[in-house]
C-alpha cells in the first residue's frame, strides 16, 4: 500500500500544480486601456493537473480577463493535464495552428506556468515561426524535486497511481480536454522528474542558461527564426496563513533541503532565458493568482506582473 509520504506528496501535486484548460479563446472584454495591448496575442499555458474554469474558478485566476481589459488578446490552451512535455506541446501546436489560421495571427507570445514552461518551449521548438516569445513561469526546466521524491515512493502494485491517474482523468473531463482519457500519473511525473527534464532539454537548448544556475540568452534563434525567451518565479511557500495550500507547498518544499524553491520548483530549476526575477515572495500556487487570489499580505500582485510582462513585449513591438 502507498505509504502516508508518498499519498500527501500526491495530493500536494494535485492540489498545487497546472491545469488543463479550453481550446478557444474566450471573448474578448471590453478594453479600457491598452498597456498590454501586444502586437502578438498572448497564449497562457497551464502545467501539471488542473483547470481552465471548473464551477467558474479559472487557473489562471482573473489574468485573462484582466489583460483583455488592458488592450491585450488573449488565448488560453487546453492541453492534457498529465502527459509528456511532447504530447501537451503537440496539442498546444495544433491549437497555434487552428488561431493562426482562423483569425490570421502570425505569431504569439507564449507563457507557460510550471510544466506549461516546457510546453511553450516545446511549441518553440517545433513551429518556431509562429512563435515571437517564450515567457516560463516557475519552468520546471531541470525537473521537480518533487516528482523524483513521489516516483521513489510509488506503490510497486499501481494500486494507488491508478486512483490517481483516474483522479487526473476526471479534472481533464471537467475542463474539456478532449484527450482526458489519456492522462496518466506516471507518465506526467517521469516528464518532471530530473533525468526527464535532461533527456527535453537535450533535443529543445534554445534559450538555456549558460552556466549552472544562470541565465540563458535574452534571444536565440531556432532554424533561424528569432524568439525572445524569459523566465520569473518565486521562492515562498508559506505566504498566507488563510490559504490551506500554503500547508501543502511547506510540506513539498522540504523535498528540497534549504534549496530556495516554491513549494514544488527550485530557483535554479526555473531559470531560461533571460530571468526577469526569480525570487517574488510568491509559491507555486501565488504565481497564477491562487488559491481565489488569495497571496501574502503585501506580496506583489500576480495579475500586475502578467501585465507588465506584456507591456515590456509591447514596448519590443513583439
């Protein structure tokens, strides 16, 4: 039977990381201002388990539609919510492909939370001439220490990873994923564990940093087309005592022995590109604006660095 350690780093993982989300854009709202208004439309990428709007609670907690006020267009990718880095990027391609062609987008401007950071990178990799820029958001670039420690401990009978992966297959039915049935614990976790995260990097290097634990370039080109790549994160865990999950992402991050991390990625583990900041006063969840916006008091908004980060592509006409 699946021992106390591993069901609790389950169940924080569940309750902690990304989502999976829908295929269309929502409408737009009405702008009334236009500081994130890009020339490139946004695409935000969830990571590792979750939602775009379950019982009206979206992932990405109010920064959509915060942008859209703000001048800017906005897509949200429903890519599977357990499952490689290649196959989650292979959906979010097709997505790219169906926007571009309905609504004659050239490129985008690609963020991506948690396992989402891979993803957009995937996406950059594969159809880099749709791609204007890569922002990652807590990138689980290096791997998790998190997914190594919960693969270590998985049951030798699969009893409990069954459970789980049946759990993953419901929130991927709950928000319209269309391949929910093929969401596995397993699978999603080897993609996160470190020597996944070094087999990816192998075969997709733009943008890497180019010294342990530095930045990677600000632009690097992939067969020729050049991308801008930036990665934030943060290094809390604990930031408000109200928030239940805060008590989860203490309990992963000390997976990590003292190394900086929030809750479920590791400072170093974030970084590609150029590193805007990597340590906000924020946790894994605090980084999209959750638990229902609720961060530290006096932390630094999450909807505000969405919108900053958009006027800085902006300002490169990107």
């Amino acid at each position: 039977m699946t021992s106390i350690f591993s069901m609790r780093a389950v169940c924080a993982a569940v309750a902690v990381a990304g989502a999976a989300v829908i295929a269309a854009p929502a409408a737009q709202a009405a702008t009334t201002t236009t500081g994130s208004q890009t020339k490139y439309p946004l695409v935000l990428v969830h990571g590792f388990i979750g939602f775009d709007n379950i019982l009206g609670i979206q992932y990405f907690y109010n920064i959509p539609n915060s942008l859209r006020k703000d001048g800017a267009t906005v897509y949200v990718a429903s890519v599977n919510p357990s499952q490689t880095t290649e196959f989650r990027g292979e959906e979010l391609v097709r997505q790219l492909q169906q926007w571009a062609a309905a609504d004659g987008v050239k490129k985008f401007n690609l963020i991506g939370h948690s396992h989402g950071g891979p993803t957009v990178r995937y996406a950059a990799g594969t159809v880099p001439s749709l791609v204007a820029s890569v922002t990652t958001v807590a990138g689980t670039h290096f791997g998790s220490k998190v997914a190594d420690v919960i693969l270590a401990g998985t049951t030798p009978d699969g009893t409990f990873d069954k459970v789980a992966t049946g759990g993953l297959q419901l929130i991927g039915w709950l928000s319209g994923n269309g391949t929910y049935k093929q969401a596995d614990l397993l699978t999603a976790l080897g993609a996160l564990s470190t020597p996944g995260a070094a087999a990816f990097n192998a075969k997709y290097p733009a943008g890497a940093p180019t010294s342990d634990c530095g930045q990677g370039p600000e632009v690097a080109s992939v067969n020729g087309n050049s991308i801008r790549w930036y990665s934030i994160s943060g290094t809390a865990v604990k930031t408000n005592a109200w928030d239940i999950s805060d008590v989860l992402l203490a309990y992963t991050g000390d997976y990590f022995k003292g190394e900086a991390n929030d809750g479920l990625v590791s400072q170093c583990s974030s970084h590609w590109g150029k590193v805007i900041k990597d340590n906000y006063h924020w946790n894994h969840l605090d980084e999209v604006n959750q638990v229902l916006g609720t961060i530290g008091k006096g932390d630094p908004d999450p909807v505000a660095f969405y919108k900053q980060q958009a006027s800085r592509l902006k300002a490169l006409a990107l």
